[in-house]
C-alpha cells in the first residue's frame, strides 16, 4: 500500500483551481505584512510574491503568468 502521489498532486491543483483567488489574497496579505517589516526589500518581496503567483497558477493548471496589475508610474525620464 503505497502513496498515490498523481492523486494528491490532482486534489491539490483542483484545490488551487476553487481556491486559488483565497491563496492569491494570502499571498497578497504575507506581502503586504513583509513591507510593513522590511520596507527597503520591497522590490524583493513583489519579486518573489509575483513568482509564487506564477507557481500557483501554473499548478492550478493555467499558465504561469498572474494578471498583472498595471505598471506603476515613475519618474519622469530626464
């Protein structure tokens, strides 16, 4: 009697496929938290937030590529 990892790999991706909007919102929220904290690694943080997106949507079966939020404005170019 083994484990059946296929089967466990199925029950999480069609967890992350109902859920997955829940996970994003934790994702969102650990980030937001982690700036709170550590403000100057902000670039890091979305950074690795964005890949854990990706990770998550490419296991709930979609591509790996989040919607992105419009890019934010910044200086002007001198």
């Amino acid at each position: 009697m083994g484990i059946n990892f296929d089967d466990i790999k199925k029950k999480a991706q069609d967890a992350l496929g109902k859920h997955g909007d829940k996970v994003e919102q934790g994702l969102d929220k650990a980030s937001g938290f982690a700036k709170s904290k550590f403000g100057d690694k902000a670039d890091k943080i979305d950074n690795v937030t964005d890949k854990a997106k990706g990770f998550l949507h490419k296991q709930a079966g979609g591509d790996d590529k989040p919607p992105q939020d419009p890019p934010k404005p910044g200086p002007p170019p001198s």
